[in-house]
C-alpha cells in the first residue's frame, strides 16, 4: 500500500480518489519545535499510523511546507521510518538539491513533471522494485561465512620467538572501556589513571590463556596480539565474552566507580610486521588500521564485535549461536555478539 502525507486533494497529485492502492493521509501537525525546547520535536503522525506497516511505502508531499517546517517534518519521518521505505513528493519544485533527500534516508523522489504527467502504479512499483534488489544485495553481504581459514592446532612458541620485521598473521584484539573521555571528566585524571592501570592488569589477566600480548596502548583502548592458532583464537573469544558478562563486578569490585561502565571489543584477523611493544610507532599496516577502525567507530559496548576475515572455527561452536551478522563494515561483514542482560 501507498500512503502520501499531504495537504492537497488526491486529484492534485494525479491520483484516483477511489484508488485501492493509494491513500492519501492529511499531515496532523505542521508546528515547529518552541524557540524555548530545541529538543522538542513535532510528530507529524508519522509513527502513530497504526495501519501503515515496514513493507508499505510511505511518501511525503512538500509542496507547502516551509523551510523550517520541512527540516521538522524530514527528521520525524526519517526517525519514524528508519530502515523502511519512505519518498518525497514535490510537486512544484521546490527543493533546489533533491539528492539531499537521499543522503537522509529518501528512497524515491518524484518531481513536478512526474506529478503534471499523473502518478500510475508502475511509477511505484519500480521504486519499491529498487527497495528489494537493495535490501537483498544487503542480505547477502550480511550472511557471508567467517573466514574460512584454517587456524594450526600445535602449540605457539612464544613471543620471544617472533623476529622484529617479521610479517605474520596474528589475531587482533581491541579492548576499551565505552566513555573514556566522559569517564575521565567524572573521576578526574588521577583516578582516571589508577582505574587505567588495574583495566591493564583486568585485560592482561583475562587474555593469559590465549597468551595475549599487550602490543599498542593508546589513551582510551588497548591492542592485544593473539597467536594465530586455534586454542589461542578461542580463548580470547570466550575471554572476551567474560569481560563483558562480568563487566559490573569489575566496575564494583575493582574499579570502585560510582556508576557503571562497559567494555567495548573487536577482533579481526590478518598480517602485520612485527614488532617489540613500544617499537610500533612506524608500523604502516591496512590491517591495524582496521581494527582501529572496527573497534572505534563500528564496535559497541556491551557486545564482542567480530570481522568476516577471523576463522569461523574461532568461534565455539557452542558459542556460535551467540553472534549474529551486523552489516558490512568497510568492505568486509562483521558479526556482533548478543547483549547480555
């Protein structure tokens, strides 16, 4: 079904009155938010339509909408209607860049000739056409399979067996606590550190089976290096998994913080040069920056977040059911783990 938020008769718009599968809806608000409340936002009806559904294509005519009243009216639909489909009508062609549209969350826009031509059930069904072909292709990258690599079972021979200048592939993970900077302005600098200093020993402590290696400490987040081999691969998962699990009995017993704090964690896989810690400052490497980036700008608090280049058998099988595919993330799909409550 199509439903069209307008102020103009059905007519107007080149529709039947009579249509069966379009309606048109008459906008409920057009007040802007009070000078005095910048937060307040007007609903415009948008999330209240209990008829409307996720597979229905909603559309918005803004033909008499002021610049003010359209800024409002955008951001109502594109919160109302995240991740389902929603369009713009302009019958007079009043927006100077209709591809800004788009960039929030339009999937269709029909201009002034289309609507002096007449709107047909085509002209829709091709849009809709276009919402399924990209949901699909979305689909698929999602529910593409872990790495398929093939992690040796035998015994790691230590770090004071890997040469400096070495290229070698390694498992990668990225530890942080969620609101540093916050953090920091909370307890101030010097419980800051302190709280820093016993996060280290938490981290190093929990990542002593996968014999994890301290490799790049930052601010804000720790890097961990985890031998590439699959009982190490598999105990960081599963520690991983208890930092998060037991992330508020470390806030009470060992940090002492008066509110609590998450962990946020991404493993990744892939090669690098090695070097000593402290020696890392020249290291270039395509695979450290993304887990940088992975652990940064795409990981969340609260959840083991892992990339598709990591082994599948990394993962437990017992602890398989516990991820699920989050989209793609700079070219490659990750998973993140479930919430825990």
């Amino acid at each position: 079904m199509i439903y069209i938020f307008t102020l103009q008769k059905a007519t107007a718009l080149g529709l039947d009155e009579k249509s069966t599968w379009a309606k048109t809806l008459e906008i409920p608000s057009r007040k802007e938010p009070a000078k005095s409340s910048s937060k307040a936002q007007p609903s415009f009806g948008f999330e209240n339509m209990a008829e409307i559904k996720d597979e229905d294509q909603v559309y918005l005519d803004i033909s008499s909408f002021s610049q003010g009243e359209l800024k409002s009216a955008l951001q109502a639909l594109e919160k109302s209607r995240a991740g389902s489909f929603w369009g713009i009508i302009d019958p007079r062609g009043a927006a100077e860049d209709p591809a800004l549209f788009f960039f929030q969350g339009a999937f269709d826009y029909i201009g002034p000739a289309l609507v002096k031509k007449g709107l047909d059930k085509k002209r829709f069904a091709t849009a809709q056409k276009r919402l399924r072909a990209e949901e699909q292709s979305v689909e698929k990258k999602k529910t593409v399979a872990l790495g398929k690599a093939k992690l040796p079972t035998g015994a790691f021979g230590g770090w004071k067996s890997m040469r400096t200048g070495t290229t070698a592939p390694f498992l990668f993970l990225f530890l942080s606590v969620s609101g540093n900077k916050e953090l920091r302005s909370k307890v101030g600098d010097p419980v800051f550190k302190t709280a820093k200093d016993r996060l280290r020993d938490i981290f190093q402590q929990a990542l002593s089976e996968a014999n994890g290696l301290l490799w790049i400490e930052t601010e804000n987040n720790c890097l961990f290096l985890i031998p590439p081999r699959l009982p190490n691969a598999r105990a960081a998962v599963e520690a991983g998994l208890k930092l998060i699990l037991n992330s508020g009995l470390i806030n009470i017993e060992k940090l002492m913080f008066p509110f609590q704090v998450g962990f946020t964690l991404a493993l990744h896989y892939g090669e690098t040069v090695f070097r000593a810690p402290g020696k890392t400052g020249e290291i270039v490497s395509e695979t450290v920056n993304y887990i940088f980036h992975l652990g940064a700008k795409k990981a969340e608090a609260g959840r083991l977040t892992i990339s598709g280049n990591v082994p599948e058998q990394a993962i437990p099988e017992e602890l398989l059911d516990l991820f699920s595919p989050a989209g793609v993330f700079e070219g490659i799909p990750i998973r993140h783990s479930k919430r825990f409550v």
